[in-house]
C-alpha cells in the first residue's frame, strides 16, 4: 500500500483552493460520481450540490463546474471516469451523464473530450419498479481524456475466463493474450456494505469496478482525485494499489465511515486479488502458448486438406513446431511427388488471419529419421485438430495403415 488515501473534508465547488490547502498534486485520474439532483441530504451540509435545488439547470452547472476545475487542474494527459445514473424527475427521465457532458460543452471551449460509453450492469439491485417503469439494474460510466497521450493499458483487463465453448476451433479469432473486455461490465453493487449488514452510502463504487478502471488508466505512483469521494472505496483502492490517491467530500460521516470501514474493506478485498492476478498472470501465459499451438496445427490440417485437393491424393504429413510464430510442415512422398502450390485465397487469409509462418518441405520416407528428431509424435485428425488422438513412433507412422488419416506432430495440446 502507497500510504493511506487521503480523504478531506471540503466542498469541491471551491476545489482549486483546497487543492492549494491540502496540496493536492496535478492529478493523471478522476473517478468520481456526483451528488444528485434534490435526492440526499449530505448531512446538511452548507452549500452542498444537488440536495434542495429546483433548477435543473443551475444544478448541472454547479456539478459541470466542479468538473471543468478538474479539467483545468488535471495533467495534460489524464482522463475523467464519470460514474451516475439518470434521474426522474416529475415523471419522466433525464439524462443526466449527457446532460452533463452537454453543460460542459455549453459553458466551455475547452474541456473534457467523451472517448467511451460503458453500461455497467450492477446484476442486483433494489426491486423498484412501477408503471412505465422497469427495475433500474444499470448506471452509466463516462470516460473522458484531456490530451492525446492519456493512459489505456487495455491489456491489464484481458479475460480468458469466459472464452466460447468454439474457441478451440477458431484459435485465430482470439488474441493470445485474452479478449479486450466490451463497453458492458458487469459489477454487483455493495448493497449490505462493507461487510457489517449495513448500506453506508447510497451509490457505494464496488472495489472491482474501481479497480478495472485504475488499472485501464493510470499507473504505479500516479495521482487520483475523486471530488465527490463519498464512501471512499475507489480512493481507498487506488492506495492499495500503489497509487496516491486524495478525495473530498463535504461530508465528516462518510469520512469517519471510510477510515472505520472502507479502508479495511479496501485492503482485504486487494490482499485476495494480488494472489489472482498472479494466477491469471501464468494462466494467460498458458492461453497464450496454447493458442499458438492451435493456430499452427489448424493452418497446416487446412494446407494438408487443400495440397491433398489439388493433387488427388493423400499424404503423410508431419508438423515440427519451431520458435515463435513458425514451423515446418513435412509432406512425405507416396510415390508422386506432392504438388504445394498454395495459391488459395481461403487457405491464405486463414494464414494471415493465424499470424503463422508455414516452411514447407517435401521429402521421400528415407529422410524422415534424419528431418525429424523426435521419435515420438502426437497424432490429430485433420478434421479435429484440437484434440490429441494419441502418441505414434516416428519409425512407424509410414507403416500405418490409417496414416492418411492423421496430422503428427510435436506439438502437444490437451484442453480441458
């Protein structure tokens, strides 16, 4: 842990002032979620945004101004992750994230850039419904930058946990190092707390959800400042997880909440995730090579298929895996000598679509002990690549009476 986060207690519609008070770094990362409109009482607090306003409009700037302060504040490369929901007000929606995305373009030549629209499904929620009106199961999560150079470290948030049954079949279409997770996340809400039965806030951020955020966007010893900090939970993490994190709220309650409860919320929930993203670390290492294996063993079943198309007959074929993305791909004579012209437009884009490399070698049966160092080879079938039929001595296979049948090779795949 990076030292505590620091939570101050202030009202963020003076928020270059308590940047000066408390200083406050030029901070790279912003996750905050507003107060909202005539909703909560922050604890009365005075001249807290939201709670008792009836203009619509002077509500919006109020929050647009806090967040334009944290543009003008901000390093010239950070990004804003806004967090909130829409409102009813009178019977009908409005939209709140966009409206205030629209505030600040009204009121500001300069100011925060929209990259992305993320759904976070928050899976459960509160059973409230009514006419013309469904259980509210999502929020809105706006992702804002400032300059070109901002933070996305994209491949710290790779899955590989919910690949398709199919995937074996179509290595190509999935990168090596896990799919780039979608614009829906889906994150329970910490609806009894932190873990004492109770709801201490009323849109708490749920350590997961700040934690794939902070590490999209910033790095080790970086700065987050969230203006709105609420529970603390997204401050509390980003400390956990190495980075200096401040919040303000004009709440003293939810203060003493999150150094009571959150903070150590925050640290357990971190000290189980370090042993899972060592886990996932070595197992995307194993997709990785696993992938690749797959990718080489289907592009040369689909050139085995095509060379034995184009010349009317079968032969043996036979799959050494070399470094990287390249291998060698034996075709072992029967008598004619195999034609392996590989021009095919399906066959092609499947190569390019692989990322392999393919070296093909002709040779007659005598050469096969003197090529192919392995004795021992794995056998799949050429209409089933992915799943290994068995083991084969390389002195043998030629005398194989199903030897047409199969793909061999010293790569060894077993997939559970």
């Amino acid at each position: 842990m990076n030292g505590l986060a620091k939570y101050y207690i202030g009202n963020s519609r003076n928020l270059p002032s308590l940047v000066k008070r408390y200083h406050i770094p030029s901070f790279d990362l912003i996750i905050s979620s507003p107060p909202y409109f005539d909703m909560l009482d922050y604890e009365g607090g005075e001249g807290q945004i939201g709670f008792g306003t009836d203009n619509y409009e002077v509500y919006l700037q109020d929050v647009a101004e806090v967040f334009q302060q944290c543009y003008e504040l901000a390093n010239e490369n950070a990004t804003f992750w806004l967090i909130i929901d829409t409102i009813r007000k009178n019977g009908e929606i409005r939209p709140l994230p966009f409206d205030i995305h629209r505030k600040l373009k009204e009121l500001h030549k300069e100011t925060w850039n929209l990259k992305e629209v993320i759904i976070w499904d928050k899976v459960k929620n509160l059973p409230w419904n009514s006419k013309g009106r469904f259980k509210n199961q999502f929020e809105y999560i706006l992702f804002f930058k400032k300059g070109k150079k901002y933070t996305f470290n994209i491949d710290r948030v790779r899955e590989i946990n919910d690949l398709k049954k199919w995937w074996l079949s179509f290595p190509e279409r999935y990168n090596p190092i896990g799919k780039a997770p979608s614009n829906v996340w889906h994150y329970t809400t910490p609806i009894r707390g932190w873990g004492n039965g109770k709801q201490n806030h009323f849109c708490p951020i749920p350590f997961a959800l700040a934690e794939k955020i902070i590490s999209i966007a910033s790095n080790e010893g970086e700065i987050m400042l969230d203006p709105f900090a609420g529970s603390g939970s997204a401050i509390a993490l980003a400390s956990n997880m190495g980075r200096k994190a401040f919040g303000i709220d004009i709440s003293k309650k939810y203060k003493t909440r999150f150094l009571e409860e959150v903070v150590k919320g925050a640290e357990d929930y971190w000290s189980k995730r370090i042993e899972e993203l060592s886990y996932n670390t070595n197992a995307i290492k194993n997709f990785k090579s696993t992938n690749q294996k797959l990718r080489k063993l289907k592009v040369a079943s689909h050139i085995a298929k095509h060379i034995n198309a184009i010349n009317l007959n079968s032969f043996v074929y036979l799959l050494i895996n070399r470094s990287g993305a390249r291998f060698d791909l034996y075709v072992v004579e029967n008598g004619i000598r195999p034609i392996t012209d590989l021009t095919d437009d399906a066959l092609n884009s499947l190569i390019h679509q692989a990322k392999v490399q393919p070296n093909i070698i002709t040779l007659n049966e005598s050469e096969i002990m003197e090529r192919v160092s392995s004795s021992k080879l794995n056998k799949y079938s050429l209409d089933k690549f992915y799943s290994i039929n068995g083991v084969v001595n390389r002195d043998n296979i030629t005398n194989s009476k199903v030897k047409y049948d199969y793909l061999f090779s010293n790569i060894y795949i077993k997939v559970k």
